[in-house]
C-alpha cells in the first residue's frame, strides 16, 4: 500500500498544480495501474488511499480533458522525483 499512496499523493499534488496555473487539458501519468484504474472507474476503496483518490476524483470535472495514462515505471522519472522532494503529510 505504500507504494500506492505515495503514487496517489504525487498526482494530487500534480492536479492541484495544474488546477492553480489554470490548465484545462492535462495527461496524467503514473506506473501503478491500480491507482489509474481506481480513478478512472471512480472506485474507492475501504482504505487510506479513499481520501487521496476521492481528492483526485473531485476536481477531475474542472478539467476540459484528463488523459490517464499508465507507463512502464522506468518511464516514470518525474514523479518519482517529486515524490522523494515533496513532503507529504498524511
């Protein structure tokens, strides 16, 4: 589960960004095909991933179009980067 949420935590963070410089169109990626698909289904799970994932869900209709995107986790530099920067709280 770990993994998973700091997965969940780094695209929150991503949205969040993308929301306050006022982008309509974004692609989000990530290498845990479990959190990708939860979102996209809207399925929330009985654990500490449900309030992150609700928290992604939430905003998704401020966006014009969210492209979610499931990469190979070499390909995945970027928020593997901002999740070792970034100090999340939970």
């Amino acid at each position: 589960m770990g993994v998973e949420l700091e997965e969940a935590r780094v695209c929150l963070f991503a949205m969040k960004i993308a929301l306050a410089r006022g982008y309509k169109c974004i692609i989000m990626e990530g290498d845990r095909l479990s959190i990708i698909s939860r979102v996209r289904k809207k399925d929330l799970p009985n654990n500490k991933l449900v309030s992150f994932l609700s928290d992604i869900i939430e905003p998704c209709n401020s966006f014009d179009l969210i492209a979610w995107v499931h990469v190979n986790r070499g390909c995945n530099a970027v928020p593997q980067a901002i999740a070792r920067i970034q100090p999340f709280h939970s």
